[in-house]
C-alpha cells in the first residue's frame, strides 16, 4: 500500500528536499486519535528559522483540518 502524500500545502514554500511522514497510532480513548506528521527539509530561498516556522504552520493547518 503506497503511503498518502500531499503537495502544495503553500506554494511556494521556502524549502527543499521535503519528506513527511504522517502516522496515526492507536489510541485507548475511541474520541480521540493520535496522529505525528513528522518532515524533514533543507531551507532554500530563506534562514532556517524563518523555513521551520513556514513548515510548522503547514503541518498545523493539516493537523487543524483533520480535527
């Protein structure tokens, strides 16, 4: 089974080489899930930090959406 994969959260985004891994795990309480969205990325076209928060705000807005 192929892993889901998303693109273009934010066009353009200040990165490159981006990889995410999104899993979601079991969880005791049937109303509620756990979920990890975790990524890893070279900044290109910004600073770290400024790229870090860029991809943060994606991975929240994804992890909002699905709540």
């Amino acid at each position: 089974m192929a892993a889901p994969t998303a693109t273009d959260f934010r066009a353009p985004l200040p990165v490159r080489d981006y990889e995410a891994v999104i899993t979601l795990h079991d969880n005791p309480d049937p109303a509620d899930a756990l979920v990890t969205w975790d990524s890893a990325f070279e900044p290109a076209g910004a600073d770290e930090g400024t790229a870090a928060a860029v991809i943060t705000g994606v991975l929240q807005d994804g992890l909002d959406a699905v709540k």
